[in-house]
C-alpha cells in the first residue's frame, strides 16, 4: 500500500474521512484470488517475476492454489536491467511442475531450500520460511494437483512503454519461422538487435483447402488432382506455424530475437577537439548508394562474364561480339513483358505507363545471375563435359544435349534464387520449369535446322551445335515467362484482393454509422446527392463526412494506379 497523501490510494492506518477503507485491502493474495474465482470468471493471472526469487514464486503458486495461471517468464525490460536473476531457475520450477514428475519436482524444492538458507543465513525470517517450504515439500502432490488439468503457461513480452533509443521496443520473433534472408540480416544486425535467452518449440503445418470454383471444367481437373494435395491443384494452401504447448524455456541457445533495435548514434563528423590529421574516414555502405547506379553495376557485372565467354569461345564474329547482348535482351524481355501481363497487360489503367509495372531491381539481378551462367552452360555444360567428354552435340543427340543442359540450368537457377532467399514455391517452380523447357528446345532446335538448310546454309549441325546454348536459354525463357507472368497475375489479384477487403471493410462500417446517424432517412437515397449529402454531413459530424472523402479517394487510387484493380473487383 502506498503512502495515503497519495490521492486516490488508501492507508489502512489513515482512513479518510466519509469513507470507508475497501475490505479489499486487507486480503491476501490467496483470498484475494479466492474473491475472483467466486465470480466464476475464465480470469487468467499472470504473475510478473521483477526481482521475485524461485522461493517466492514457489510460496505464491502454493498458497494461491493454481489460481496463477501464467508466469512471465521473460520480460525485456526487467532482463535489460538486470532484474531477472532467478528466472532460470523459476523456468526449472515450472517446467518441473508441468511434466508431472514428483522426483524432479522433489529435487527442485530442495535445491530452492538449501540456496535460501546459503543465500541470506540471518535473516529474520529464514526460519519460518523455510518452514514454509519445507511444508510444501510435504505437500507435493497438493502443487500438482493444482496445476494436474490446466498447467502452468509461460508469458514473454517486452514491457516497452515508450520511444527510448536504450531500450529495443516493443515486438519480439521466433527466428526459426523467418525467411532464410531475414534470418542473415537478423545475424548482420546483432549489435542493433538482441537475440534473446528464451528458446519456444513451433512447428510448420501446411493445410490444403479445397477450392469451389463455378468453372465445371475446373472443378472435374481439381476433383482429379484431389487426390495428390501436394500438386496444390483444387487446394488451397495455407501456411502457418504451431506452437507446441508449454515449450517456452529458458537457456542460452534462444530462437526468440526483437523486431526494434538499438538506435545507433549517428553524428555528422563535427566536433569541438580536433580529430587529428590521421583519423580514418568512414565508409559509407553501398546500401546507400544510388538505385540507378546499383542496377547498373548488377548489369554490368552479369554482362562481362557472359561478353568474355562468347568472345573468347566463338570463332564467329556475330556470336562472338553479339551473343551476350542477345542472351542478355532474352532475360530482358522476358522479364518486362511477364510483368506487365502479369499486371494487367494491355488493359491495364491508362494513368500507368508500362515501365510502371517493372520492377527495375529484380530485373538487374536476373541479369546478374543470368550472366553468369553463360560460361555454365555454353562453355562448361555443352562444350567441355557434353562435347568434349561424352561426344553429345545437336548432331549426335540433340535431345540429350537440350536435356543435360536444361537440368544444369535449372540447378543453377534454384542455387541462386536459395542464396537470393525467394519462397520454396519459386525455387522449386524454377526447377521444374527448366524440365518443360526440354521438348521445347528440341522444337526450336528442329525448326531452326530446318530453316536454316532450307536457306541452303552448308553445315547446318555445326551452326546449331554454336547456337546450343542461346536455343536452350530461349525455351526456358518462354517456359518461364508464362509461369513466372502467371504467378505475378496471382500475386497481384492476391494483393488487390486484400486492399478491398480492408477498403470495403471500412466503408461498410462507415454505411453503418450512417444509418444510426439519420435514423428516420433512406442512406441510399442521400447518397445519390453528393452536394447534398455532405452538407448534411458536415452539419451533424464533420469527422464523418472526412472519413467517407478519405474511403473514395482509397478506392479510386486502387482502382487507378495498382496492377489488377478492375479485375479483381
């Protein structure tokens, strides 16, 4: 109890005058819990362990019976200054209790003693605490019972209440459920963000819904596929992670790290001594170099490789100065063109321009990586190992050679999008796009052949045998642009669709508050005046007639200026 000149707070010594002290007051807090449970309430009591020893935890879930129903086993700001002391410990506790095991349990109670006594010999309660204790060693099977049907949870959380460039703030995150590229920027950043001494088990569970559409020709192929959820044809699927029961646990291995760090202090070099003639100067990282020229560097990092392999290879003067720009305007524009079909195509909005719908940083680093696999696939894959090892040429074998090198394509291309950190759906859809990229080469390759000898072009095999690689890179480029562009149609359509949910939500809710405004008035009939309609507005609830203002403008602006709008409504 504080000190009664504290104003709304009540000294049992200093009863105000008129009033009369709150019987509340004077319980215990087992009595007090004892009230709350009467009122047959589902209550959830989560007890905080601020500077709390495992010997006072221990006394409190003893005397309150199982009423404590959470322990807050981790709580940031209380680890930040150094207030958690004992919490392993407590962790030890409770996990000893959850998992039923009396020896255990019994080991743990002693082990609390005997560190009481160690802790603090002349203290003036030593004594009659620890016979307290000793009564609740006695009474084992009395603590398990209270915590037998419904066992003692864990709470974590980061107490944050404000913006304070000492503490990380509010949000914490189990690091096993991130992607694999937020997981290293997780590791770069450990001097901003705290990897946290709290390990929780979660695992992934994968749900397959099945999809209704009206389509009877859609229905029959997914009724078909049913039977293979995995394929994901006639299923929906969903994602999420499920954490075990009770794992939450103390130990230094954690798994949990904070989404706020650390704000570094920055300055701008200015300072009252002299820094010295000698002092180094600071880096500046390319994070912050300019977009334009980070794209080009990308570009033209990919092109040297590839420009050096054709030039240093072909013997040809057309292949050889101008195969990497053809490899290169095949990626190119198979990645322009399957954005912007995938983002409206040729009826998209007329404020929007096509150049709109790229996204110019994928694009520089698909011709990165595709540059590198020009001395892959031509000078490694076909020439030294297929040509040179095993005599497999167009001439020989074109369907092994179209083979061989589409599945080093497709390798290479699942290698670096893993070390790009994409979905495991798009590492595995590259994948397998190069496997149907097989029989489409070998189509190119014959109609090439044939136009070419019937052009009268002498050597028609050796002209096919240099081209090789360009051909394969060409079938798995169209193969790609139709999945890659469908999958951005999807994308978009799933985006959009989750603007007007939230969107429409919102005007939905906003139609109601209408109508409990003008009770006695048709809505929908005030609405067809807009003139009208917000003078009555502004004259009742300006706010209101803002917020309808703001919910249009939403609307157009999807409607308008992002890919798949009209579609999707």
């Amino acid at each position: 109890l504080q000190p009664a000149k504290n104003p709304g707070i009540y000294d049992p010594n200093e009863p105000r005058e008129g009033s009369e002290v709150p019987e509340m007051l004077f319980l215990s807090p087992a009595e007090l819990l004892g009230r709350l449970n009467d009122l047959h309430s589902g209550s959830r009591v989560t007890l905080n362990l601020s500077e709390l020893s495992a010997a006072d935890v221990l006394e409190l879930i003893y005397d309150c019976q199982g009423r404590i129903t959470h322990l807050e086993i981790f709580n940031l700001k209380d680890y930040a200054a150094g207030k958690t002391l004992h919490n392993a410990e407590i962790n030890k506790l409770q996990l000893a209790i959850n998992h039923g095991n009396v020896i255990n349990l019994k080991r743990v109670i002693q082990r609390i003693i005997r560190k009481m006594g160690a802790a603090d010999p002349y203290a003036p309660d030593v004594e009659e605490r620890r016979e307290k204790l000793t009564t609740i060693l006695h009474n084992i099977p009395a603590l398990q019972h209270s915590y037998k049907n419904s066992p003692l949870k864990s709470r974590i959380g980061s107490d944050s209440t404000g913006r304070s460039r000492h503490r990380y703030g509010m949000g914490l995150v189990m690091t096993d459920t991130l992607p694999r590229r937020s997981q290293r920027r997780l590791k770069r950043e450990q001097t901003s963000r705290q990897k946290l001494p709290v390990r929780i088990t979660a695992h992934l569970r994968v749900t397959y819904v099945p999809s209704d559409t009206k389509n009877i020709l859609a229905n029959l192929l997914c009724s078909l596929a049913r039977p293979f959820p995995e394929l994901s044809l006639g299923y929906e699927r969903r994602k999420d992670w499920v954490v075990q029961a009770y794992s939450t646990h103390m130990g230094p291995n954690g798994n949990v790290a904070t989404l706020g760090g650390v704000q570094v202090g920055y300055d701008n070099g200015l300072s009252l001594q002299d820094p010295g003639i000698g002092t180094r100067r600071r880096r500046i990282p390319l994070t912050y170099l300019n977009n334009v020229l980070k794209n080009g560097l990308k570009i033209l990092g990919g092109f040297i490789p590839a420009f050096a392999t054709f030039a240093l290879t072909k013997d040809w003067w057309f292949l050889a100065y101008f195969g990497a720009f053809i490899w290169f305007g095949i990626t190119g524009l198979r990645n322009i063109i399957q954005s912007v079909l995938g983002g409206g195509g040729i009826r998209r909005s007329p404020l929007l321009r096509w150049s709109d719908y790229v996204r110019w940083n994928r694009l520089a680093e698909s011709l990165l990586f595709t540059g590198f696999s020009v001395p892959l696939l031509d000078f490694l894959v076909k020439t030294l190992i297929l040509d040179r090892m095993f005599g497999i040429t167009t001439g020989t074998s074109p369907v092994g050679l179209y083979t061989f090198m589409s599945l080093a394509n497709g390798i290479y291309i699942s290698s670096h999008n893993i070390f790009r950190g994409l979905s495991r759906e798009a590492i595995f859809g590259n994948f397998f796009r190069s496997i149907l990229s097989i029989p489409l080469a070998v189509l190119f390759n014959s109609a090439i052949g044939g136009i070419i000898g019937a052009a009268g072009v002498a050597g028609v095999d050796t002209v096919l045998q240099k081209w090789a690689a360009v051909i394969s890179k060409l079938a798995s480029d169209c193969v790609a642009g139709v999945i890659e562009g469908l999958a951005d149609r999807f994308n978009n359509i799933r985006m959009r669709s989750m603007d007007y949910a939230d969107k429409i939500a919102q005007v939905f809710d906003t139609y109601a508050r209408l109508e409990t405004l003008f009770p006695e008035s048709d809505v929908l009939e005030m609405l067809e005046s807009p003139n009208k309609f917000i003078q009555a507005i502004t004259e009742k609830k300006p706010d209101l007639g803002k917020i309808i203002i703001i919910n249009a403008l939403d609307l157009l602006y999807i409607w308008m200026y992002q890919p798949r709008a009209g579609s999707t409504l």
